[in-house]
C-alpha cells in the first residue's frame, strides 16, 4: 500500500496545526549557534514542501526531496503561487542523488523515523555526508519511544473538514520498536454527492539515542549534540522528540 498516495490531498487541511514558523525558526537558530550561513539548503523528507516554502522566504535556496510524488504536486503547487523556484525531487532519502553539494540539510517532521533499518539510517547519513559542503551542518529529528508508548500508542485520532475526514489509529509493536498508523480517510468524489475512502498503513521506527548517535560517527559525520525538540536542552526522560546535530568533517 503506496503510503501518502490520498493523503497528501488532505495532508496540509488536517495538519494546520503544526506551527512550522517555529520549525523553522529553530532551525535558523541552529544555524546562528553553530556559526554556519548557509546558501543552499537540502530538505529530505520535504512532504508537501512547508518548511521549503518557508525558509525559501527567509532567503535559502533550497531543494526538496521526497519519495512521494503526490505530496511533491502539492509542494509545487504552493511554490508556484508564491513565485518561488525551489527545486523538488522525486527521490527516495536511502539512495537520493543532487548535481553537486550544499551547505546544509534538513530533515524535519519525524521523517527518518520511516527508515525502519539501521543500516538504511547509515546510508542516508553516508549520503548526506557526500553532498555537504566542509563544515555544512545536518539538522533532523525523530519521534521518541516514549511518544510511541505513552502519547500514540493504542490511541485512535480523527478530524473533519467540509468535504473531508479522517480517522487514524495507532499501534506500537514494542518488541520491534515499530509503531503502525493505520488510517482511513474520506474525500468527497467531484459532484460532491458522496465520500470515497481510502486506506493508508505507514510505520515508524523508533531509535535509541545511542544508536543514532552510532550511526552519525560511523557515517563519517561529526557529531555535535542532541536536544530536547525546540530547545538547546538536553533530552528528558520523556522527550516526545529529539533534534540531533552534526557537521560534515573537513578532508
């Protein structure tokens, strides 16, 4: 089943409340404290191109990628009618290729967390540190286990809008450490008469720390630090999501 293939239509409706003005002022924040002014900037993981969109304002160039060619027509869309030339790529993060390096990458929104192996983690990481430019810096997050085990799991979420709904249940498999989120989402077909329903099943991986900080060193990053989302904190015992940092090391 072709995750994101329906939902990318309904995404941004049922996701409005994300405040991705305060992703991406994190973000620059990140960059001030590490002393880095990057020019381009990659996002892996892009989605429907919020964040791109957003820092392509403040003045980045910025490429997207995503592996979802539905949710890449929907980011296009929004850089279109904003005037934006923003390069989106139909790419997968394991094995995704650019014309030549950049200054700094990002991957936000829990999107590694859909990377269910470790070594499917290194190559991204191994990848990320071919196309970074000297001391360019890597920025992303994941979704914690607890948020799996005490905030999403066994937990079912819905939401309506005029002409769609949603209804998304979770499951957190401990002993793989996968969490499963089956969803049902309805859209009203084109003479507005009825609902067609659509299934979608995505899993997520959560990763310790430790090892993602394994997996950072052994790609040939340099690791800098870990943080409780949004603050420059060290991560608690019931962080929902950490912000990882680390830095191309200079041949």
């Amino acid at each position: 089943m072709e995750i994101y293939k329906n939902l990318a239509r309904v995404y941004d409706l049922f996701m409005d409340e994300i405040p991705y003005d305060t992703w991406v002022d994190y973000i620059e924040s990140t960059f001030e404290k590490y002393e880095l002014k990057p020019n381009l900037v990659l996002e892996l993981g892009c989605g429907t191109g919020n964040i791109t969109t957003l820092m392509q304002d403040k003045g980045y160039d910025m490429i997207g990628v995503d592996v979802s060619e539905e949710m890449l027509i929907e980011a296009r869309e929004k850089a279109q009618e904003t005037n934006q030339n923003i390069l989106f790529l139909n790419q997968d993060m394991r094995d995704f290729e650019l014309y030549g390096t950049v200054d700094a990458c990002i991957c936000m929104c829990d999107s590694l967390n859909y990377i269910l192996e470790k070594e499917e983690v290194l190559q991204v990481f191994k990848l990320v540190n071919n196309y970074l430019n000297p001391n360019g810096l890597f920025i992303f997050d994941i979704n914690t286990e607890y948020k799996f085990k005490h905030e999403l799991a066994d937990k079912t979420f819905s939401a309506t809008e005029e002409d769609s709904a949603y209804i998304w249940e979770n499951y957190y498999y401990e002993d793989e450490m996968l969490n499963e989120y089956y969803t049902n989402i309805f859209i009203k077909d084109d003479n507005k008469s009825d609902y067609k329903r659509y299934e979608e099943c995505h899993y997520q991986k959560a990763y310790k720390q430790e090892d993602i900080i394994s997996l950072i060193k052994d790609s040939g990053l340099e690791f800098l630090n870990v943080y409780d989302a949004f603050t420059f904190d060290a991560p608690k015992n019931d962080s929902q999501r950490l912000i990882f940092i680390a830095k191309e090391i200079t041949k």
